[in-house]
C-alpha cells in the first residue's frame, strides 16, 4: 500500500470507532461483567469509555498526519563503475503483539505498524476477548474498504496453549515479536521465541527529590506521577537527599498529600521513625517491584551518585526523574541513569508516544535494540540494501 492508501484506512478506521460507540462500550461492558472483582488497575486497563474511544481516534489522525516510514533513503553511494548503492527502509514484514487487557492497543499498537507496512497478527487476553474483536472486526472493515487485504490485521482467538505453542514455533511465520504485559509474559516470550522480540518493559519508576530542590515541585510531580496506577509510566520509588533542609516537614507535607489521595505511603525503618503514616517495609526485594497499585515506597539516600546507583540496581530501566534546581547535577543524573527516558523536573508521565509528539506508539522498548523508549510508526521498519547496475562484474 502506498501512504494515501494507508491513510484513508487509518481515517476511515477513526471514523467507525466515532459511529460505533455505543456498541463497543456495550461489547466492552461485556467484557467487564464476565471477570468480576477484578482490582483497580486491572479494571483502569479493561474499560473502555468515550474518553478511551476518544484517544483511539486522535492516535489513529496523528499516526496518519506523520511521514510514510517507508522507503526512506538512509544512504546513497555510486560507484566509478556507475552501481549505484541505496539503502532504505522497508517493513519487518509481519508483527505480533501480546498483550493483556487493554483493548485500546487493538487500536493504537496496530496502527503504528500498519502505518509502517508491517502486517499484525494481534492476541490479546482473554478478558477483553469480546471487544478485542469488535474492533479487530472494524479495522478489517475499513481495510477492506479500501481495496486493502483485510488480513492486514488479524486477531488470533488462540488459547494460552495455543499461544505459547505459536511463540516456540513460529507457525504464523512472524518476523517480530512485542510482548506487553506483566513479567511472566515477557520472560515466557525472552525464553522461548523463535523470531525476534522487543520487550515493551516494566516500570517501577524512580524519582529523586535532590536537596537543592523546589519541593513544592517535587510534591506535584510525586503526585501527578501516580495520578494513574495502572500505567508503565507510573512512579513507584521517591528518593529523597536527607540533607535536604527541614527534611521532617517536608517529609510530613509529601506525606500528606498522597495519603488524601489514596495512597498508602511505605518505607525502611529509618524513614518510617520520621513519620507515623508511613508503613514499615525493610524487604530490599520491593525496590524491584512495580505495584500497579496506590502504593509508593520512600527511601532516604545520603548523595546523588547513590540515588543513580540504586535506580541503576531496581529500577526497570524505563524512566527516572529528578527534581534539582542545580543544573549540573541534573545532567550528571540524566547522563548516567540508564533508562529509556529521564527527566528533569517534570512529571514521568510524560513518557508515552503521544506526549513524545511520535503519534501511537506499539511499545515503550526497555531494550537498547533496535530502538529505546516509545517506538512508533517511525521505528517499525528495518533497512535494505538496493544495488542497481547494467551488467558491472566484480573484478
């Protein structure tokens, strides 16, 4: 498909999610009434409303009004025997993406790559299973729509055995595997995938609240960062320098303002002698532990090079922040922090495609091949070699 095609399917898409609202949230009520009691971040990740639907259609206009990822020229050599040598990008070829209870990656993940002329083989879990395939119904309707093979985009209806059979032996033929989910899901697929895999990673985000701070600043970003539970952008860890100034009041305002929001507050020994609400926690394995839950863990460190060293340990290498008014403390941090993303002075929030200004994004890599952090159309493509010439031999 040339770009114009594939962006009259991406528009058209956007516009049966607008007609057909009411019966995906119905589809999706479904969904949500067959797996009852579920916790607040699983039902944050199942439900879809109009706000949800609302976010699907402006990723799939944003992902059409980038440029086509294909056939871009990424080096270009003639030869004195007059061969010319280009290398461009092409698709991977066919795409597989696992993915656990949120429908809306049927829509956004899909569309990066199909943007990029990859084809999707898509499986989500089990508890979305109705509207996952409602909306895996209507990309094959706008594809179809428009003189495009509807089987661009598939959903396999596969089982768990089914599932993790297809991983071993690559019975679909994919050229790419992205696992999006929990960790026994990415370590099942590291461990036993016959083609390629980007690992969309954790969390378990860091931020360091360093002791020349605006820590009103910091109590904001603390805050906004675990407005939402259930994402991979989330905070879970604060670090705060113990030489901070007034570290007790301080401590005692961050303290309270999370507690108003719902949020249980835990931590070592040390820091929970400064505080009565905070709850006692001195296993070091929850510094490795993203909760997906209303739940953070405060830790007091002595300096910024031991903030680094223990978000380097724990973290999921996803994203890290620090709240500094010393500039060059800050770059100290974010050189050395080795996560996909890492801030200053701003919320962790922040680290999603569309914030990034990259459209939808298929995954958050944690992996340093063959690309970091968002990955969108842009990166969804691989490179080829193109070698044109009339008749030239090689002495």
């Amino acid at each position: 498909m040339d770009n114009e095609q594939k962006n009259d399917v991406l528009f058209f898409l956007a516009h049966l999610l607008e007609v057909n609202r009411e019966k995906i949230i119905e589809v999706n009520n479904t969904d949500m009434d067959t797996f009852p009691g579920m916790d607040e971040s699983m039902t944050d990740r199942l439900k879809v409303d109009n706000k949800k639907i609302d976010g699907m259609i402006r990723s799939l206009e944003e992902v059409a009004s980038q440029s086509d990822p294909e056939g871009k020229v990424l080096y270009e050599f003639v030869r004195e025997d007059g061969v010319k040598i280009t290398n461009r990008t092409v698709p991977f070829g066919t795409i597989l993406i696992i993915y656990e209870s949120r429908p809306d990656v049927t829509i956004e993940a899909a569309a990066t790559a199909f943007k990029a002329g990859n084809r999707i083989l898509l499986k989500g879990g089990k508890e979305a299973r109705h509207t996952n395939l409602l909306l895996t119904g209507l990309w094959q309707q706008a594809l179809a729509g428009h003189n495009a093979d509807s089987n661009y985009i598939r959903y396999l209806d596969l089982s768990r055995e089914e599932t993790q059979r297809l991983i071993r032996e690559n019975s679909h033929h994919v050229d790419l595997i992205i696992p999006r989910g929990g960790e026994g899901l990415i370590h099942f697929v590291q461990a036993n995938a016959s083609m390629p895999v980007i690992v969309s990673g954790r969390g378990n985000n860091f931020l360091y609240i360093d002791n020349d701070s605006d820590f009103e600043m910091a109590v904001r970003l603390v805050v906004n960062g675990k407005e939402r539970i259930s994402v991979c952008n989330a905070i879970d860890k604060i670090l705060i320098n113990r030489n901070i100034n007034k570290l007790k009041e301080k401590l005692s305002e961050l303290v309270t303002h999370l507690t108003e929001k719902g949020i249980e507050v835990w931590g070592n020994q040390e820091i929970v002698s400064l505080h009565k609400d905070i709850k006692e926690e001195n296993d070091a394995a929850t510094l490795c532990e993203e909760y997906l839950a209303p739940k953070l863990y405060l830790s007091l460190v002595d300096e910024i090079q031991e903030a680094i060293g223990m978000i380097n340990r724990y973290s999921g290498g996803h994203t890290a922040v620090i709240v500094t008014n010393d500039i060059a403390k800050a770059d100290i941090f974010m050189q050395q922090v080795d996560c996909a993303a890492v801030y200053h002075n701003a919320s962790s929030r922040f680290t999603d495609g569309g914030q990034f200004g990259v459209g939808a994004e298929i995954a958050i890599s944690t992996q340093k091949l063959h690309f970091r952090g968002p990955l969108g159309a842009q990166e969804l493509v691989t490179n080829k070699w193109f070698v044109y010439g009339n008749g030239q031999v090689r002495d």
